[in-house]
C-alpha cells in the first residue's frame, strides 16, 4: 500500500489483517482495550514484551521458538493461568460445548 500509495478504508483494512477490529468510536474502543491490557497480569505482559524483544531479532524459527516454549512453560505454571483456565472452562460448560 505504502509502495504504491493506496489508500483502503476500514473494511478493507480489516478484511487483509490490517486491523485488529474496526470501531465506530475509536476512543471508546482504545480506552477498553486499554483496560484489558491494565488488567492482565503483570508478569505475564512482561515476559510476553520480554518474549518479543527477544525472538524478533532470531535469526531462525527454530530459536523463536525455543524460546515461546519456555515462556509458555513458565506461564503454565502460574496461579494466574491456572485462574484463568478455570473460569474459561466453567464459560465453555455454561455454553454446552
């Protein structure tokens, strides 16, 4: 888009991945989403932003990866996944699947 100076609209910006979601009141939308991310986990965000800093700079996939799964690994072993997958598996047997 950029190389050719195309221009797209907020359909088409979030038909090709562009955009996470498309909001009518994109301050409302930006203020919820901040929320969300003050209420995860503090641990948790810093080694995910840890866990990127990290791998973008890998130079194959398979460093990437090692490193995600031993993030992954230490996560799982956390009260809070272990609160969080609790409350997700109690929505899913609400909503009969």
């Amino acid at each position: 888009m950029t190389l050719f100076g195309e221009v797209v609209d907020a359909a088409e910006a979030a038909r090709i991945g562009l955009v996470h979601r498309v909001a009518d009141d994109v301050v409302a939308a930006a203020v919820e989403l901040a929320a969300r991310a003050a209420a995860a986990p503090r641990d948790l965000v810093r080694t995910t932003k840890s866990t990127l800093r990290l791998t973008s700079g890998m130079s194959t996939q398979a460093e990437a990866v090692e490193v995600e799964v031993r993030a992954q690994a230490e996560s799982v072993r956390s009260p809070e996944f272990r609160d969080r997958l609790a409350a997700l598996q109690k929505t899913i047997s609400r909503s009969g699947r």
